[in-house]
C-alpha cells in the first residue's frame, strides 16, 4: 500500500519533501491566478474605458509573473526527485496525479516564451474593450 505524506510537524531541522515543496510552489501559483482572475473579472463589468491600457498592462505583468513561476516548479531538480518517489511508490493516487499533472503542466508551458505570454495576455485584454 502506498504512503502517504501527512501534515508533519516542522522545525528548521526539517528538510522539506519534494511533494511538499511542489505544492508550496502550486499554492504560491493559486494566489496570483486568483488575483488574475479578479482582474479579468473586473475588466468584464466595472472597467472604465480610460483604464483600458493600464488594465491590460497590469494583467500582461500578472501573467507573466504566473508563466514565471510555473518554469520555477522544476528548480532544483523538483520533478527528477518526485519521478524517482513516484517509481518507488512513495505517494497515493491522489498525490501521484497532482505530481502528474503538475509535470505535464511544466512541460505544456516550458515551450512559451515569457514575451509570449506577456504580449498575448495584453492583446487579449485590450480586445476585450476595442
């Protein structure tokens, strides 16, 4: 049967596991498309037609930041350490697809570059308004 890692009580001596600190990174990731999502919400129902440019400009900068740490999820190597727990069978279902699912996710949005990102998003939202 597979282990799974529960919430462990942490001191400094404490080396943080891979999965915890995949879903540190995620949850950092969670804040800012939330606070995204506001900002595409806003746009939609209360944004004066004055505002338009900053708007788009703040959620091209949002955006990017968002692209930015997903390419962190990988830094130190994250994912080779969580494939090597996945081998051994170290993780539940539900952790395993998270981890999964996260890896495919890294790889998908590895292939776009920032100036992408950051120039489709601010289009984006300018068309929303022209």
């Amino acid at each position: 049967m597979p282990k799974t890692s529960q919430n462990k009580p942490k001191n400094k001596l404490t080396k943080t596991s891979p999965l915890e600190t995949l879903k540190s990174r995620l949850q950092e990731i969670s804040y800012f498309s939330s606070a995204l999502s506001v900002l595409l919400w806003d746009q939609e129902v209360h944004l004066p037609k004055k505002a338009v440019d900053y708007r788009a400009k703040t959620i091209s900068e949002l955006s990017s930041l968002i692209h930015k740490k997903y390419l962190a999820l990988n830094e130190g190597q994250l994912f080779a350490s969580l494939q090597r727990q996945l081998d051994e069978k170290k993780y539940s279902a539900d952790e395993s697809a998270l981890i999964l699912e996260s890896q495919r996710d890294y790889k998908k949005r590895i292939k776009l570059p920032e100036a992408h990102v950051r120039e489709v998003s601010e289009l984006s939202s300018k068309a929303h308004h022209h």
